[in-house]
C-alpha cells in the first residue's frame, strides 16, 4: 500500500472522540456562530495538536473576538486536557447567519485574529 500509514489504534480512537467532542465545546461558547476547517494530530498518548476557525458576528470589535477565541482555547484545555490548540477567528459572512444576526456593518472593520495556546 503506496500512500497509506496505519495509526494505531489508540491515536484512531482519539482522533474519532475529539472531533465532535470539540466542535460541541467551541459552539457552546457565547459569541460562537460557526466552525470550520477543524483538525486535529494525534502526536502520541495525552498529546493533541488541534485548530479551527471560528466564525464570529461580523464587525465585532477585535477585543471582543479576542475574548472569545481564547475563551473557546481555555474550554477546550479544561475539558479535554490537551493544550495545544490554535484558534482563528472569522467574521460570520451574512450567509453564514441567521435572518436575525444579519449585519450592515463594514467588512473591513472585521479581521481574522488568532490565539496560539
């Protein structure tokens, strides 16, 4: 088999558990509208590497989508025990977003940040 590494088992059963587990975590916190390109490395036992975007009210001041990328990093070290999480933040396109979230606000004043944990 060309192309093909076999995980163990262990690190199969982590990486199948984690995903959903994750994506429940980050959407429970306030502030959160969506989640994309979640992954995750299996880098031996007890040991995570994961990332996601998280999609946020668009025109939300930075600070504020700052606070809530690191607070969605802090849940997940709490609740998991891994620590390696890398958080970046989106703002929510109108499409992205409920007929009561729907913004006029400019684009611009939006911009992608990241927290590195």
């Amino acid at each position: 088999m060309t192309g093909i590494m076999a995980l163990p088992a262990e690190a199969l059963h982590t990486l199948c558990d984690i995903f959903p587990r994750v994506e429940m975590l980050a959407r429970s916190v306030p502030g959160v509208s969506g989640i994309h390109e979640l992954r995750a490395e299996y880098i031996g036992p007890e040991t995570v590497r994961a990332g996601m975007h998280i999609e946020v009210q668009l025109g939300l001041p930075i600070e504020e989508a700052d606070r809530i990328a690191e607070e969605v990093r802090q849940r997940m070290h709490r609740d998991t025990g891994y620590r390696y999480y890398v958080i970046y933040v989106d703002p929510a396109t109108p499409e992205d977003t409920g007929p009561e979230e729907k913004t006029t606000t400019d684009p611009k004043e939006a911009r992608p940040r990241g927290t590195h944990g």
